[in-house]
C-alpha cells in the first residue's frame, strides 16, 4: 500500500493481480474492502485445486438458505419438508423445500433454492438470470412429477399435506441476496431473497403461498 500510494499509483494495490500457470494472486485489500467472504470464494473458485471446495462451500450455504427459509415460514404456521426426491416413473426431481399452511388447504409452495455468490458486474448479473431460469425450469419439471403422482405417494413423502384438497402449487426461487436482471419472466415462477423475505415479511404477505 504504502509503495503504491508514495509513487501516486492510488488504490491500485487493492486490485487482483493474476500470474502464470493458473495461479492467481490477490491483494489483501481486495478481500478487505468490500463483501470479503464473497471475494474470497470467487477467489478460491479460479484455482482448480480449491474449486470443488468451493462448490461444496455454496452447497452448504444452500442446505443453510432453506433452513433459514423454512424456520422463517415456519414462524407463520407453514410445515415444511426439505430436499426430497420424487420421481413418477418418467421424470424425476428434487424439491429443497415444501411448505404447507393447513388453514390453506388448496395450496402448496415449492422453492427452490440458491446460494449465488452476490454479483457486481453486469455478466455475473447475467449468469445469475441464465441459473435462475434453470432454476424455474427445475420447479416446473417438479410441479409436473407431483401432478402425476397419487394422493397415496405424496402422502407417504409429506405426510403433514392434506393432498386430496390440494388444487394450486405455486413456485418459487429463493436466493440469498443475488438478484437477476430485468430480462427475467416472474409471471409464473418469481425470485426472492432471504434478505427480501427477513426484512419485510409480515402476517399479511404471506398468509397463503
């Protein structure tokens, strides 16, 4: 820092320096500036050996995100299940989170959940758009797999649904505070954020799916 600033080059000790043969160096004061847990994952993700560390890290913080999620809900009267797998015989999938309120018997909320590293330039904003829409195509591919199973086989994975009353499933994705761009269809499958929910969930916004 000091060799920088007495030789007028400003801030530039805060940037990334990369050198040869994959290896990346990177400033303390980059990690230290802004958001330094996220720069340190994107940091680790660039390096083939700390890669899939990394990608088990993000895994983590999914399992921790619909936690949170369902604990949050839950305060509200919804029962929850999380990470089950369900197949009819054709397509299979895996649902992170169901959530049911027994005083909306005809609604079921599925979510999907991910834990993106939170972006700042315009194309991790747009990766994020490009895994959100896979994401909706997750949850419809599940609405369609539920919609094919029997009362007796949902029963058996969510035993708390009363699904001889179930008539609407409605999806959603959760994110911790990633959101995407405004090329993104919400009609059917909106994006929300923990960050979103925690601040301003109230009675009113969620009582029924």
């Amino acid at each position: 820092r000091d060799f920088c600033l007495s030789r007028g080059l400003g801030d530039v000790y805060k940037r990334q320096f990369v050198s040869c043969a994959g290896t990346f160096v990177w400033s303390p004061g980059f990690f230290l500036d802004y958001r330094w847990e996220r720069n340190v994952l994107r940091a680790m993700a660039k390096t083939p050996v700390s890669e899939l560390r990394v990608a088990n890290l993000i895994g983590e913080r999914e399992h921790g995100l619909v936690e949170e999620f369902a604990k949050l809900l839950g305060g509200f009267g919804y029962q929850s299940s999380v990470h089950q797998q369900i197949r009819d015989g054709k397509e299979e999938g895996e649902i992170d989170l169901l959530l049911y309120r027994s005083d909306e018997p005809a609604q079921v909320l599925l979510v999907e959940a991910k834990a993106f590293l939170a972006p700042d330039e315009v194309n991790e904003v747009a990766a994020v758009t490009r895994d959100v829409r896979k994401a909706q195509m997750q949850l419809t591919r599940c609405c369609r797999v539920l919609g094919n199973l029997g009362v007796e086989a949902k029963s058996q994975m969510f035993p708390f649904v009363r699904w001889e009353s179930v008539t609407e499933v409605h999806s959603l994705v959760l994110t911790i505070d990633a959101e995407p761009n405004t090329s993104l269809d919400e009609t059917e499958i909106p994006v929300v954020t923990l960050v979103a929910a925690q601040t301003h969930f109230s009675e009113e916004h969620v009582l029924s799916p």
